[in-house]
C-alpha cells in the first residue's frame, strides 16, 4: 500500500473541511425532525404539554 504526503496546511485545511461536514449533517438531523414533528403536530398524532397537563389535572 503506497502512502501519500501532504502538507500540515493541506491536513489542517482537509480537518476543518470534515468538521465542517459533520457540522452540516448534524445540522440536516435537526431539520428533518423539525420538518418530520411538524408533520405530526399538523396531523393531530401530538398533544400539547399544556393540554396534556390540563387533563392530567397538574395545571389549574
């Protein structure tokens, strides 16, 4: 297996790049649970917190 030289520049350039990325995906989980929670609230498969503690009697 041959290996292949870079330069610190170019390794630290490429190291940013990847948390970057992984930045970015974290990003795109966080937007489709959004998109995929307001699904479910506009289908009515969710109850509030305020209506749920109403009708457990913890609110008054």
């Amino acid at each position: 297996m041959a290996k292949i030289t870079i330069s610190k520049e170019e390794y630290l350039r490429l190291k940013k790049l990847d948390s970057k990325f992984r930045e970015f995906l974290v990003y795109l989980e966080e937007v489709m649970d959004i998109r995929e929670r307001r699904k479910e609230v506009r289908g009515k498969k969710v109850v509030s917190q305020e209506r749920l503690f109403t009708k457990l009697g913890l609110m008054f």
